[in-house]
C-alpha cells in the first residue's frame, strides 16, 4: 500500500487505500455497500441503503452551517476491472493494489479504479472530519454506473433535500462539466420486395473513411459511409438494388459501406458517374476509397419501387449536427448517427443513434425520424433511452465555483458539456431544480491496466472541494 501520511489529502488518500482492498467490480458492489453503511454506523451518522447497493450518508453542517442547504456529493462504487497480460491477481476476491510511483497512484497490474473510487475517498474523508466547515451533506455512492447508469436509474431521490449537487467522476482538472447528451436508439425496419431477374450485377464499396465515434466525432464534418454510399447509387439512375450494408455499432460513424445493384449502363459509364463524384469529397481533406466491379449475372433483385423506397429513405433520414448549442461556443447540441445497415430477407434494417443535451430536441428530433419512417411504411422500435443533463444559463453552484477557481488559481475554470452520458441527467431529471456540476482530479488511462490517478491533483482538488464548501 502507499504512504502519504505527508500528504494535505492524506485522509483522503487514506480511503482510497481503504476501499482498494473491497472486491468492487461492476455486478459485485455488495461489500463496498457493506463498509459505506459499517462506516456511518461507526460515525453515528444517517445512512439509507437500498436494494440495489446505493447507499446515502448524511452528515450535518458543522457550526455555523447548520442552517445552510444541504449539498449533494456524488460519485459511483464500482470500477470496470481488467488486467494486464499475464496477471493472475484475483480481482473478484481481492480488490486492487495501489503503488505509488512518482506524482501517480498506479495499481500492480490491473485497473486503479480511481474512477470512481476518488470519488468515494472524497466524501468519507469529507463524513470523518471534524475540522473541515461545510453545510449539510448529503453523500450519495451509486452502484454499477459502469454497466449503465443501473444504481442512479433505481434509486429513491425523494431521501434527498439538496438541490445543488457536485459529482466528483470527471478526470480533468479544473474542468467544470455542466451539461451533457441524452440518448435514444432508433431502428428502422423497411420491407422489401423482390423479383426474378438476368442483368449484369455491380458491386459498389466505399471505404477509407476516418469514421469516429458518434458523440466525440460527430460535429468535425467526417463522411458517413452510408450516406455516402447513397449519394452513387442515387447518381447512378434507375437502378434496382440487391443488397446493402455498412457500418459495425449505432454510435459509430460508418467509415465503410457496400451495396449490389444492377444497372443498364455500363461499368464505364458508371465508373465515370462515380468518378466525378469523388473527386467531389478529393477535395476536402477526408479521402475515401471507391471499388465498383461488374460480377456476373443476378438472378433476383429488389424491385424499382423498393429500390427507390430504400434509397430515397436513406437520403432523407437525417445525420450529424443538427443544432448547436446556443449557450456554449462550438459545443454540439443535438445530433444524430446513421450507424449501421443490412439486408436480412425481406427487410433492410437501419439503426440510429440520437443525442442531444435537451431533452425537448431529443424528443423533436425521434419524432422527426419516427416520421420519415411511417412515410415509408417502414416498422420503428425505439430503445436504450437515456436523460440528458441540460446546461443551465443560469447557475449559483457554477458561479461560484468558478469564481472560488479564480481566486485560488489565478485563472479560469473551463465550463464544458460534452456530447455523452453522465449521472447527471439522471439525478437532474429526478430532483427539480437541482443545480449540478462534475469535477475531479487528473486520471490517465481509465478501464486499463496503465490507470493513474495524479497525487499532486487529488490534493489540489481536496484543497478546492474544502474551499467550494466554506463558501457555497
């Protein structure tokens, strides 16, 4: 274990060491909720815990603060667990052990788990003292936020009195997140008639596209190969399609896709339809690579209508930015991906991912796909929602901490939302009016092996965390 009695976080560093040695994997959370309510037994303090290992302790303000609202901190219990190679440590019975090496805490061959155990040593230290002046806390620790935000989603808001709220699972310093993307998937199922056929067939495939992830990726102007894919075969003329299919994950722009045809022109013709085409996006700084090849005969092809049904679909189903955020310079607000297509008998099946840090625009936006669907007769299900935490234009939590940052550091704090899910949303659109933002201490390299949580960081954050709760 570590030693850092030196440390001005040391009772901070002191749990983290504690609650290392607590088996704490996504789905194993039981004996990290076992010690949070031992430890508010020990303290004489307040403790709820539920049924799905969420556990809130309590704890009044101290002298002078006792009047003052309550203040929610906030962070998750278990930790993505993965070894390195050749590591035999079992990690399901044994927790995890810190080293120090230089500024960073590291652990011996596996994940550290600071995400979010920082969390969790923040708070217990904040619960242990009796010389840090802070107003009520509530100290909420949440279960299995790894495997999809199970803990938050389940538990009992109505326990809480606070309506401002800091979770401690960011891993950049001195950056404030104040906002982030819900979500919704939407597949759309499109069916498909066929018909006999003795045609030349043609096989088309883009690729070499920088592709990306859908929430990080999206607002750089990067090609979808899908889109892109239908933007030759809608050049192409009266063609009648085969079959078509790209991408591998809903929040993945496609960087390839392919599709079967047959066509009355000739591959010539066709080659120098698609080749002005390219040169169309050569110019841009996004290469692409086309293959497009005569391949015998084909025997059975979708019909004209279908085949103009699936294209035009495709053309008109929306993709990327949609609006940005009117309140964060170049920051994207809602957006949608067109991850994935494939043919699968009498259907061709596409999947969307929708984002977007307002709920009402995500709303606006599925009702806009849901409806270009139904144009088609096509069949839609809806699935893996998730609420979005909407930046507030107006926030006392936020104006004072970043005038605190200021004042400590001489600088400015960067306020950003991002384009993803946190358990923000959830607790936002639980708690009226609650007032949020996320923070931490420098993390390198989480879910892996090289996992390091800066020691210099935690305690610049300690000292920050001690100052934000004197003066909230």
């Amino acid at each position: 274990m570590i030693n850092l009695k030196d440390s001005n976080a040391r009772a901070v560093f002191h749990f983290f060491c504690e609650i290392s040695k607590i088996p704490r994997g996504s789905g194993n959370t039981g004996a990290i909720a076992d010690y949070l309510t031992q430890f508010a037994k020990a303290k004489g303090l307040e403790f709820y815990r539920d049924g799905f290992d969420n556990v809130i302790i309590k704890k009044p303000g101290t002298v002078g603060y006792e009047k003052k609202p309550a203040i929610i901190l906030q962070g998750h219990t278990d930790m993505v667990l993965q070894k390195a190679d050749g590591v035999t440590w079992d990690m399901e019975k044994n927790g995890v052990k810190p080293i120090l090496d230089g500024d960073f805490i590291k652990a011996e061959g596996t994940t550290l788990g600071a995400d979010d155990g920082i969390a969790v040593a923040y708070a217990l230290a904040l619960l242990d003292s009796s010389d840090i002046s802070h107003p009520p806390i509530e100290a909420v620790f949440t279960s299995n936020e790894e495997i999809g935000l199970i803990g938050a989603e389940a538990l009992d808001c109505s326990r809480l009195s606070g309506k401002m709220m800091i979770n401690l699972d960011s891993d950049k310093e001195g950056v404030f997140i104040a906002g982030c993307a819900g979500g919704r998937r939407i597949d759309i199922s499109l069916p498909i008639s066929y018909e006999q056929a003795d045609e030349n067939k043609y096989t088309l495939i883009i690729d070499g596209l920088l592709g990306g992830h859908s929430g990080v990726m999206i607002n750089k102007g990067r090609t979808n190969a899908i889109k892109r894919l239908c933007e030759y075969l809608s050049s192409f003329g009266n063609i009648k399609l085969i079959s078509i299919s790209g991408g591998v994950a809903d929040n993945a722009i496609p960087p390839s896709a392919a599709a079967e045809f047959v066509s009355h022109l000739s591959l010539n013709e066709l080659s120098e339809i698609a080749g002005r085409l390219k040169k169309s996006l050569d110019e841009t700084s996004e290469k692409e690579n086309i293959t497009l090849a005569l391949a015998g005969k084909a025997n059975r092809v979708m019909t004209a209508k279908s085949s103009e049904n699936l294209i035009s679909l495709i053309n008109d189903i929306p993709y990327g930015v949609i609006k940005m955020s009117e309140e964060i310079p170049d920051m994207t607000e809602t957006s949608i991906n067109l991850g994935i297509i494939s043919t699968d008998g009498l259907r061709v099946n596409i999947t969307t991912a929708l984002r977007s840090s307002k709920d009402n625009e995500k709303e606006r936006l599925a009702a806009r796909v849901k409806e270009i669907g139904a144009r088609y007769s096509a069949d839609i299900n809806e699935h893996g929602d998730y609420p979005g935490w909407e930046y507030k234009k107006d926030s006392h939590l936020r104006d004072i901490m970043c005038e605190i940052y200021r004042n400590m550091y001489n600088k400015d704090a960067s306020v950003v939302t991002i384009h993803a899910g946190l358990e923000c949303g959830l607790f936002s659109k639980k708690i009226e009016g609650l007032d949020c933002i996320s923070m931490g201490p420098l993390a390198y390299d989480i879910h892996t092996p090289d996992e390091k949580l800066s020691v210099s960081s935690t305690e610049r954050v300690w000292e920050y965390l001690k100052e934000v709760l004197k003066n909230i």
